[in-house]
C-alpha cells in the first residue's frame, strides 16, 4: 500500500510540475510589477504600513531576476495550502524557482492556530541551513523570536504577504493590510451611493485574529468607515480560521443574529466564499452583498456570477514570485541599496472590469495542484 501509495505522488508531482513548465514557458517569466519601495529611516519593530507611513516611499516597478548563478536553496514557511490564496503563492514560487534554477521547499503549517508547528519548521529549516529562509507568518508578534534566531544563525529572512513586527527580517514583501481594508470598504461605500443609501449595516469575516493581514483589514474598513461620506455601522466582527465549514457556521451566525437590517459582508479569502451559500439560503442574496478583501479563482467565478460582487486583489503571484527574486537577488549581491518592504500595488476586481482583468498576476492557472518542492535537475 506505501508503494502504491508513494507512486501516486510522484506521478502527481510529475503531472504537476509538467503544468508548471508549460506555463512558465508561455508566459517568459513576469511582467515589471508596479510596487511601492520603502527605505528607512522609518518606524522600528512596525508593520508594513507603519512603514508606509513613515519611510521614504519610492514608486518603482519591479523587474525580474536573471538566472541564478548557482542552485541557492529557499525554504518558504507558510501558514498552510489549504485555499486558493496559498496554492496561487505556491504557483509563484515553484514556477519562479524553475525560471532561476534554484531550489525551493515549501513547509506548510497546519493553519492560522498552528504557531506551535510552523516555529517547529523555521526550527527545522535553520537546521538545514537554507541559504535563505522566507516566512508568511501566522502571527504577527509571535514569530519574531524564530526570525531572529534565524538571523543570528546567518541565514537571511524574508517575508511573504502576512506581516510581522520582526526588525531582523532582511526585506518584507507584501501589500498593504490596512490598503486592503480601506479599498473594500470604499468600493462598499460607492455601491451603497449607487443604490441610494444613505446608511449600511456591513459585518466582517476577516479570519484569524492574531494574523497580521487580519489587523490590517480591519483598521482599513474602520479608518474608510469612519471618513465615509454616509453612515457606516459595523455591526459585527467574527474572527475564525479561514476553513471553509467555519466561516460558514460563522456567516450564519450573523444572518441569524442581524437578518435583513444586513446590507454588506466583508471577508478573506476563504471568508466570503463560505458566505455565499448561507446568505442565498436565507433568501438574501441581493439585499446582502459579498465583497471579498483578496482574490482567488474561486472568487473570480463567483464574481463572474454574481454571488460575490468585488474583490480586492493583492496579486498572490506576483507577490510570490517577487519574494524569490528579491532573495536570489540578495543571494547573488545584486542589491546596493535594499528597501525595508515591497508593497505590491493593489488591483480590484468587479463586473465592470471583469472581461479586461490581468488574473495571471494573481490566480494559478486552472487546474493547478500544489507543489511542495522543486531542486533544479531532479526529477
């Protein structure tokens, strides 16, 4: 049974990696990224928007590493690859790492309450001497302690989408949370103004409490909350890992709790998706309207439908393939002068730019299955 077992992966790697070089053949790498570049002096021991706020910010595009000269090998910890947001991020790395030749790992924690296994990882990881480590932390506070042992070992850290508070990460690679936040809560603020209101009822799926990204959304939709033009009422915030039977359980909760005096839901990733079937259950779909803090294929076909009706993007992809070619730039010297943090810019998706939308930069292609691992010539 293991051999058998054992078999059927590796044809699954197999199927998958044959996927991944196809498209990276098609696509010839990636187009410059539009990104905000931030270098001190700013805040210490800050998010990534505290650095916005207070660093020298540069608008800048991004252009694509060359080639490595030798098969630097990248662990990426992440917090799991159990939605469409990880599996987009897993896409940018493995099919960058085959662009560059390098070797990449990726270990995934068990979830967003899974610190104890993910500090086991970069453990794990800085005993395997990485030639770099690169984290999406699932907490904001609470993996500083490992970034720093990390750093004291000589291996550089860098970080991935979620945020941290760390000082002794070599470059932050992400979007801005708060910027997440404040563009849902303004594209719900302009819908609300078309359809005549003069006050709404918004409730919030944001997802796990501790994580970085979480904090960020919910101080964008509060700051855009509070500076709307109309009456903005928060009526609630669930917090809850982003699995998909949980955020539906929480998703009813709220529309039994609120009904109709509900206008909006606002969620993550793998928030508004378990959003959709509750609401239409409830005979609301329509009155209460889903709008989504990041983009997945998954909420692009719901989009398309009409059961979700925007979401912001932080382009995944790109995020994850810049992460790794800030590495082998960093690995390689090609770096004078390194920004504290790369903001990738933000997009936004509705009905109104659907047909025109650039989803390569933020969605795996369609049918693309996770790959934990790729070392340049082994099969």
């Amino acid at each position: 049974m293991h051999s058998k077992f054992f078999q059927l992966v590796v044809c699954a790697l197999f199927f998958n990696a044959a996927i991944i070089t196809a498209t990276a053949a098609a696509a010839g790498g990636f187009e410059p990224v539009p990104v905000d570049a931030i270098y001190p002096p700013l805040k210490s021991n800050g998010s990534a928007d505290d650095a916005l706020e207070t660093g020298h910010v540069v608008d800048e595009s991004f252009s694509m590493a060359a080639s490595a000269s030798k098969p630097w090998r990248i662990a990426f910890l992440f917090p799991h690859i159990k939605d469409p947001y990880w599996v987009s991020c897993d896409y940018g790395v493995i099919s960058e790492a085959m662009r560059l030749g390098v070797a990449a790992d990726i270990f995934p924690a068990d979830g967003y309450d899974d610190l104890t296994g993910q500090l086991r990882k970069m453990d794990e990881a800085i005993a395997a001497k990485y030639d770099a480590i690169v984290i999406s932390p699932v907490s904001q506070t609470a993996n500083n302690s490992s970034i720093t042992r990390a750093k004291a070992g000589g291996i550089p850290v860098f970080e991935l989408a979620n945020d941290s508070t760390s000082d002794d990460l070599t470059v932050k690679v992400t979007s801005s949370l708060k910027g997440m936040g404040i563009k849902a809560t303004q594209w719900i603020i302009h819908d609300a103004q078309k359809r005549g209101l003069k006050s709404i009822n918004i409730a919030l799926l944001p997802g796990p409490a501790d994580a970085g990204w979480v904090k960020g959304e919910v101080e964008g939709t509060n700051e855009a909350a509070h500076n709307a033009p109309i009456k903005v009422n928060i009526v609630a915030v669930k917090y809850g890992d982003s699995d998909l039977i949980g955020q539906s359980q929480l998703a009813a909760q709220l529309l039994g709790q609120y009904g109709k005096k509900l206008d909006y839901i606002l969620g993550c990733t793998g928030c508004a998706p378990a959003a959709v079937l509750p609401v239409k259950m409830a005979g609301l779909k329509g009155k209460v309207r889903i709008v989504a803090y990041d983009l997945t294929r998954e909420i692009a076909n719901f989009i398309r439908r009409g059961d979700i009706v925007a979401a912001v993007d932080t382009r995944g992809v790109s995020q994850a393939k810049v992460a790794i070619d800030a590495v082998v730039n960093f690995l390689e010297g090609k770096n004078e002068a390194l920004p504290h943090t790369i903001l990738i810019k933000l997009g936004l998706l509705d009905k109104d730019n659907f047909a025109e939308y650039a989803f390569d930069s933020s969605i795996a292609p369609k049918g693309y299955e996770p790959v934990l691992s790729y070392h340049p010539g082994k099969k």
